[in-house]
C-alpha cells in the first residue's frame, strides 16, 4: 500500500467515527448540558464534574462551579 492508499484509508474510517461521536456527544443530555442550570454546553466548554446522588459523574458549566465554590 502506498501512503496515500494508507491516507485515504484512515480518512474513510476517521470521517464517519467523528460523525458517530458528535451524533453521540449531542443526543445524551448527560454529556451536552450542565447538570445545575441545563445550559448548554459546547464541545470546547470547560466542564467541571461533580457525582450525583447517583454517583455518576455530571458535567457542570464554570458559572454554577464558582457559585458553588464560593
């Protein structure tokens, strides 16, 4: 195989993983929004975790983080 065989290789089965991630990521609420106000939060939002009665693991935003530190 030659490195651009190889190159599109990896780009037909990197593309739609990518797409299946995000499809994912954004279908769960428990990953896309902040467990205290329910804001939405981006892929490039800064989360902090905090555990649920649960004990799993929920995203929360930096606002509601500094209001609960403080």
């Amino acid at each position: 195989m030659t490195e651009q065989e190889i190159n599109n290789l990896v780009l037909l089965i990197g593309l739609p993983l990518l797409f299946i991630g995000y499809l994912i990521y954004f279908s769960s609420d428990r990953l896309s929004k902040c467990a205290m106000c329910g804001k939405d939060l981006s892929v490039k939002a800064h989360r902090y975790w905090y555990k649920n009665d649960e004990g799993k693991d929920v995203p929360v935003c930096t606002q509601c983080h500094n209001r609960v530190s403080n």
